[in-house]
C-alpha cells in the first residue's frame, strides 16, 4: 500500500518559506496533479516527497511509514523530471538499467526487469541506441523507463511533458494514463496544463503561494471552484 499523507508540512530555503503548512491525503492508486501558477511551489512539494529535499517542518508518511528522515533511494519513489536527464554516453538499456546496478542488482535480474519495461513503452528495437539518436518523445519514454524498473510504489512525474510538441504532447499524455491503468501505482503528476490535469487526474491539488487553495475531482473544481483564483486557472465559468 502506497497511500501517502502529509500533515503541516513545511519547506523553507533559509527565510524564503516556499512551502506553507500543507495537509494532503493520497489513497493508494491514485492520480493526483498538482497545479498552480510558475513559482508556487510544485517543484518543491515533489521533491520533499521524493527525499530530493528535506522537509523543515511537519510529517510525511508514505504506506503509513514516517519518511522525513529517510534517504530518497528508501522511500519507493522514483521521479521523471521534464529534462529527461538521460546520460548521453549509455545506451537506452544501459540508462534504464542504471538505478538497478547502482543498487547492486544482479545483472539477469536487471535485463529482466529493463526487457519488460521496454515492452510495456515499446522501447525494444531502441534499447541499443543513444540518447542522442531518440526524439524527444522516445528520450521522455527512456526516461519513465528508468522509472518503472525499479518498481516504485509511487511515481512523480515533474512537467514531463512540456519539452514536446502539442501533438506529441496529447499522446504521450494517453499513454502516461495508460499506464497508470496498468500499473495501477500512486502517481503524483505536476503540470502548468490545464487540459493535462482536467484528464489525467482523480483528483488536483491547486497550489498557490506555497499552501493549498483547493482539493477536489475535476469536477469539483470546474463546477464548484472555491474563489475566482481557481476558476482561472481550470478554466471554469465562474
Ligand atoms: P514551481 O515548480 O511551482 O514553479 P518551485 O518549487 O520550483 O516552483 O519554486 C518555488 C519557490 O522556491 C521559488 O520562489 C523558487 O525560487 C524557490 N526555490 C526553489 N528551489 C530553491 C532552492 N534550492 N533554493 C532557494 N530557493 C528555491
Ligand atoms: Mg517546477
């Protein structure tokens, strides 16, 4: 089980306070997006819950466990950043299976894993290319490869579409969905888009200024947006 809460949590950069009190509920399997305007501290609330950052104030527990102390590579989260940040010098199958050797994961174990998770994003025939011989849907595919063969129990995906094209951009965003499906993980999902969030999402966490303005479905949010913040940014008619 992978239902994560936080209860006050906090995050200040020395006087800078970038993240102010937030209480959040996931429930194990679900999608959850994040949005909010440039600055409000998406970025941020990811990477305390993956352990990139630590938290200065309140709890955060992930399938009931206490994670403030612990090292991101202990919590079962696995982050896909909108860089891709792929290494140029291995090839896609040495990149996905990067993690899993720094975890001394023995090598059949690793091509196991790395060959089921390029059937899921049909990445066979690219396994022995470079980065830079991929397009930047198939890097972004590479990308929650690496993801996937750890076996996250959650996955946090920061604005990993906004490097591709509108086109490219729609069906990566099917795809992401597809895979929730599959998988049937916690994903927490940052974007600035609001069409991504409207279909992706079971529920969005509108951030503003680093606390929460409103927790609700899609629907929730079109249909009853609690101030005029948050029918701008869904887009709703109020
Ligand atoms: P978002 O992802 O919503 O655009 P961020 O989480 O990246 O926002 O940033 C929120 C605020 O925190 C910004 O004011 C940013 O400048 C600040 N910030 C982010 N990371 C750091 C850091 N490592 N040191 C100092 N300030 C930071
Ligand atoms: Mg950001």
């Amino acid at each position: 089980m992978a239902d994560l809460t936080l209860t006050g949590v906090c995050k200040s950069f020395g006087k800078l306070e970038v993240i102010r009190n937030v209480d959040l509920q996931i429930e194990d399997g679900e999608f959850v997006v994040f949005v909010g305007p440039s600055g409000c501290g998406k970025s941020t609330l990811l990477r305390c819950i993956s352990g990139l950052e630590d938290i200065t104030g309140g709890t955060l527990t992930i399938g009931g466990e206490r994670m403030n102390d612990v090292p991101a590579a202990k919590r079962g989260v696995a982050m896909v950043f909108q860089s891709y940040a792929l290494y140029p010098h291995l090839r896609v199958r040495e990149n996905m299976g990067f993690g899993l050797k720094v975890r001394k994961v023995a090598k059949p174990e690793i091509e196991r894993r790395v060959d089921e998770a390029a059937r899921t994003l049909k990445l066979d025939s690219l396994l022995d290319r470079f980065p830079r011989e991929l397009s930047g849907g198939q890097r972004q595919r590479v990308a929650i490869g690496r993801a996937i063969v750890g076996n996250p129990e959650v996955f946090l995906f920061d604005e990993p579409l906004s490097n591709l094209d509108a086109e490219l951009r729609v069906h990566m965003r099917a795809e992401i969905s597809g895979l929730h499906k599959r998988l049937g993980n916690t994903m927490i999902y940052v974007t600035h888009d609001q069409i991504e969030a409207m279909t992706l999402a079971d529920k969005i966490v509108v951030l503003r200024d680093g606390m929460v303005e409103q927790i609700g479905s899609p629907r929730d949010l079109y249909y009853r947006p609690v101030n005029t913040f948050v029918a701008q940014f869904i887009g709703s008619p109020k």
